[in-house]
C-alpha cells in the first residue's frame, strides 16, 4: 500500500514536470535594448538592434533561469552617423576588434512574485565585469516577458579613451533598459 501511495505520488510529479512550459526562443521583433547617455551635457538615447542568443526559463523553476545574450555591436544606433561611426571606433567600442558584447549568468535568485536577481558578466570589448541585473518577468498570452533597467559603468569596458574619458563631457554612467520577450519553447 506505501508503495502503491509513492508510485503514484512519483507518477504525478513527473507527469506535472513533463508538462510545465519553458521559454527559449527571442522573439526580435518584440525585444528591445535601449539605453541613454550624457554628452557634452545633452541626454542622447539610443539603442542596439541586432541581439541574439539562449534563455532557459521555467517560470515553475525561475531560480534555475540561463541566459547568454550576445549583443552585435555595429547595430548601435544613437546620435546620428556621425557619433555612430565615431562609437564603432578603436576609442569606444573597436568593432573590428570586438564586434560582440555579451551577458552570460551564472545564478539566478528569486527576490518575489514574478521579480529574481541574476548575477552573471557582463563582457564588452574584451572586458568581463561582474554584474547584477534586477529583473521583473510576467505571461503575456503565450510569451514571457522580462523587463529590466541597470546601470554601466562605460569606463569600467575602456569605453571612451583619451579626451572621452573626461567625465564631464561624457557621463560614466549608462542606464540600460532591457525589454526581453520569449516565446515557448
């Protein structure tokens, strides 16, 4: 009778984590990095259009989340072409050399309903900084949506060398808004 009462209680838990929905694939054209900036004293914003990457997400097991998103560099759109030419170059982001940034995780911690913390790095021109990302998730239909906000240091990455790397006329700090949307997997 125990027996019985463990094989079903087995039974049931499997069967409940074989239907529990996972999240994986970016939908591109819903996601969105975005990001503003200081310079010379004006606020500029701007973006980056091209990402990619892998997201694990289980919302029954947020805590066990993965992410490893890679940013292509040259879709940085901010300022006009002038300042986006200027950004590609060996003082800001030297494309050439390091045309990817990344963001890989190594913990997720679960911080309240449908909000978790994920601490990974957060790698920019060949660069790795540790870094935690605040992140708040929620269903929307039969996507998950992630959103989060955080700050960059752009000197921590070597971001703006020579005259750029007075503070004053370009501010250090970086707001980041991501705007994440997965679709089942």
């Amino acid at each position: 009778m125990l027996a019985q009462a463990l094989l079903a209680m087995l039974f049931i838990s499997a069967a409940s984590s074989a239907y529990a929905v996972e999240y994986s694939s970016i939908d591109a054209s819903k996601s969105k990095i975005t990001f503003t900036s200081k310079l010379m004293g004006s606020k500029i914003s701007g973006s980056f259009g091209k990402f990619s990457g892998k997201v694990l997400f289980n919302p029954d097991e947020p805590e066990k989340a993965k992410a490893n998103l890679i940013i292509e560099i040259s879709s940085f759109n901010a300022g006009g072409e002038e300042l986006q030419e200027e950004a590609k170059g060996k003082d800001w982001f030297s494309t050439k050399l390091f045309p990817t940034a990344s963001y890989v995780t190594d913990s997720v911690k679960i911080t309240g309903p449908n909000s978790l913390d994920a601490h990974g790095t957060l790698t920019i021109k060949g660069k790795a900084v540790p870094l935690l990302i605040s992140v708040k998730y929620q269903l929307q239909g039969k996507q998950m949506v992630f959103d989060a906000s955080f700050q960059v240091l752009r000197l921590d990455f070597g971001l703006g060398a020579g005259n750029w790397a007075d503070t004053s006329a370009v501010a250090n700090e970086v707001p980041v808004n991501v705007h994440l949307v997965l679709n089942q997997k």
